[in-house]
C-alpha cells in the first residue's frame, strides 16, 4: 500500500493543537508523530512514497456534511447536484464525507426507497457517503422496517412537522416511530416548523397580494418554528428517544434545545452556514425575484431580531451542537423560477456543500469561533452524533486518512468564474471572501484535490455504514 507523510504542519483537533507530522499507509493513518521523530526511522521522508510539505499551514480531520439532497425530488423537480457533481463539489471546499437522506413517499416501503437511493449513490460519488432515513409515510410496515435500519448501517431517521400532503407526520405519527426510535437506538431528526399554520399564513399572503420571495420568510415566522421545536422536545421526552433538530434559524427555537439540554435531555441541533450570515433583509428581501436565489426552509431570518449573532453564539456554548448545510441546490432558469408570482411554488434549498469549510473558518478569523472548534463542529460532532467516530473525525492512529492541508495565509474568492463547482446557474455565496484556503484534500489516502488540480473520481467514494450516536448524554 502507498505511504504518504505530512510534515511541517500543525495538527488541530477539537481539543487542541500542535507541530506534528502525520504518517498515512494506505487508506489510513498509521502515526502522528513528533516533528522529525526517528521513532520510525532516521530519514522517514526518504523511506514513504510521497511526502507533502505542510509548513505554515493546518492539518485537520477532511469535513462531514450530516446534511445534504443530492437529486432530491422536491416542488415538481428534482436537486440540481447529481451525487457526482454534488460530491466532487464538496471535496473541493475539504468536505470528505456526507450524509444523506434516502426518501420513503406516502405508499412506499422504506427498505425500498434505502435500496432506490443505493442505486442512484452507488459509483457515483468522489468521497465516502451514508445515508439517514425519511420516513414519510409512518405505518405498521415503516414502523417495523424502522427496526432493519440499524442492521443496513443507518443509524438515524428524518420526520417533518413542515409540508402537509408531502412528508408532514402529525404529532400521533411522531409519537409512533420516535418509540421506535427509542428502543433501537435510532437517532430522531426533526424538520421542526408547524407546518398547517404554516399554509394557513401563505394562503393569507398570497390572497393579498404579496407573493415576492420575501414573503416566504413572513410566512415561516420564528413562532412557527420555536412552537415545533418545543413539541417536538416533549414528544422526545415523553419517549425517550434521542432527538435532532436540523437546520435552525431561530434563537427562539435554541432557547427550547438549551432548556432541555440543561435537563438532562439527549436533544441537540444544528445549524447551516446560510443561518450564520444571510438575512431575510438583505437576501430574501433582494429586488424582484432574486430573492428567489434564497429561499429555503427554515427560512433566513430577521437581522433586525440578532439571529445571526445568537446563531454564532449557540455555537460556541455548545447550545448547537455542529454545523451542516442542508445542500439541496436548484438553478434559477427551469426552477426557482417556477414561484414567479406565487413564492409559495418556488423550490426551497441553497446551495452550499462546497464553501461549508470556508465559511466556518472566516469565523476563526473573525475571532466568532476558536480553530479548535471549527474543526469540532465541521468534523468531529458530526463524527459523534452520527456513529462514524473512530473512523471520520480526528487525525488519530487507525482512522480513515480523511485529511485537509488548510492554508491560513490563503485567499479564497465565492463565486460563479471563482470557486463554483456545484450544478447551480449561481451562488448563494456570490462576493464572499474567506481569509483561508483548502489546500489538499485527501480521502481515505488518496490525494484528490491538489491546489487548482481535481484529481478524484466518481468511482472513489464507499458507503459508510454507521453505528449508533456516540454522542448521547
């Protein structure tokens, strides 16, 4: 097996840093050693079949993305990002595995919708990937399909309280498959916004009148989804099931995780990078229908309310637990563009697998987040929550060598003609300018991105089995 040494550079953890080189044999890490130890040898260098130099830069554990759509059939289209695109995409910004959600439909069987999602992964994806499980039509048959996960290597279940007559269970259904979930170890993930009220209010504002993109926002009010988030908390409670909500956007809403957090409860949450720097204002509020470009759901919030800032601060207090993107692209030509005078019909999702990395690091350099941190809630939580620590998530001995040379000293510059690889005809993250640089990128010991250079495959990607949380209280 090829051997590959890192030398020069400073190794960050979660829970630290320091000067050390990394031996990597094969797919794996074989040692981190003290710079220029000779406990393997006088002239390591010279022994190993490739050697790549590291001075003045980071070496951290490669990005888990817990959250992504690759070609997810949504609003009458389908994701813009094939796994293919999708994946080489996140490699190019340092993320070396994801996470995605294989979706049961109403009248579907869940052990054939995992094996549908299989199908369309399998050879396909430039980095390792594993699936979660929506269940969207919660029966007798799911239920007990439910029990199989854990045995297919999916450790962990999405609901939605949103989209009533798409994925929405009603507060009984919950109830049903979180005992499931309490019993067999499954992670609960939550989608936490009421979505009833929710339609009631975008009927309201389409009658009106306001049908612009900002309006998409007026309708997911911050009740909406604080009110979810604390059901949901119960219904865990009651249960005893583990529970995750995704995609938070509301300071409301963290103040229900952190209240039951300090009970004792195994609640936790994420939130995205779009939560942290974008605004209903300044984004969903943009001229004419380029507010489009931002509709997602939970939708951006309020500047005006401080969001954003209590979003940066959950973070560091550990009141949210890591950052994912929620990846579900659509290009504005042929889709966006199908809610022109109707917001409500305009396919919610950004685009952002690829700048995830980036964005969270211009948060060390804003002094928002430490780097030991950003390396926490970028790899190693994820790692944790979602049963792959040991193998993702840390530069350690017998872990896969998942590996990002990041360059503190570099530039990175968002956009369309600068650094886009998704499938999208934009960027949500068009002007960005990001204070570090993804070097190298290796998966599994393999290099795949080497400064301007792609040298991954579609063919290169495993699925990942994974075990239960190893995050629980």
């Amino acid at each position: 097996m090829p051997t590959t040494l890192i030398t020069g550079g400073t190794v960050v953890s979660s829970t630290g840093r320091a000067a050390a080189d990394v031996l990597i044999d094969g797919e794996t890490i074989a040692a981190v050693l003290a710079p220029g130890s000779a406990l393997l040898g006088h002239d390591l260098k010279s022994s190993v079949d490739k050697a790549l130099d590291a001075a003045g830069k980071y070496v951290i554990p490669g990005g888990i993305d817990a959250h992504t759509h690759m070609q997810m059939p949504f609003g009458g289209t389908e994701a813009s990002d094939t796994f293919e695109t999708g994946t080489r995409a996140a490699a190019w910004g340092g993320t070396t595995t994801i996470v995605d959600f294989a979706i049961q439909k109403y009248g579907e069987r869940v052990m054939d919708a995992l094996q549908s999602w299989h199908e369309k992964a399998d050879g396909e994806c430039a980095i390792d990937y594993g699936f979660h499980q929506i269940i969207g039509d919660v029966n007798d048959d799911s239920l007990k399909a439910m029990e199989g996960l854990i045995g297919e290597g999916v450790s962990s279940y999405k609901m939605f309280m949103a989209y009533p007559g798409v994925f929405y269970s009603d507060d009984a259904q919950i109830f049903k498959a979180m005992r499931v979930g309490a019993e067999t170890g499954l992670m609960t993930m939550m989608h936490a916004e009421n979505g009833p009220a929710i339609d009631a209010m975008v009927a309201e504002l389409l009658a009106q009148g306001k049908t612009d993109p900002y309006y998409h926002g007026v309708a997911r009010a911050w009740q909406m989804e604080e009110e979810a988030t604390h059901r949901a908390i119960m219904l865990a409670n009651l249960t005893g099931a583990p529970l995750y909500v995704v995609h938070v956007s509301a300071k409301q809403a963290v103040a229900q995780l952190a209240a039951a957090r300090s009970n004792g409860q195994n609640v936790f949450g994420e939130t995205c990078p779009q939560y942290l720097y974008l605004s209903l204002e300044d984004q969903l509020g943009a001229p004419g229908f380029e507010g489009a470009k931002w509709v997602c759901s939970t939708p951006l919030r309020s500047k005006h309310e401080h969001h954003q800032d209590h979003m940066w601060q959950a973070l560091r207090t550990n009141e949210l637990q890591m950052v994912s993107t929620d990846h579900c692209p659509f290009c504005m030509k042929g889709q966006k563009d199908m809610g022109v005078g109707d917001f409500s019909k305009i396919p919610n999702g950004i685009g952002g697998v690829e700048h995830r990395m980036n964005l969270l690091y211009q948060g060390v350099v804003d002094g928002r987040i430490s780097l030991e941190r950003w390396v926490e809630i970028t790899s190693t939580t994820p790692a944790r929550m979602f049963g792959m620590y040991g193998r993702k998530g840390a530069i350690t001995p017998g872990a896969d060598a998942d590996v990002v040379i990041y360059d503190p000293a570099g530039h990175t510059s968002i956009g369309l003609e600068k650094t886009h690889h998704m499938n999208m005809d934009y960027s949500a993250w068009e002007g960005f300018e990001i204070d570090g640089h993804v070097d190298t990128v290796l998966s599994r010991g393999r290099i795949i991105v080497d400064g301007d250079q792609y040298l991954g495959s579609k063919t290169h990607g495993r699925f990942l089995r994974r075990d239960p949380s190893q995050y629980l209280i």
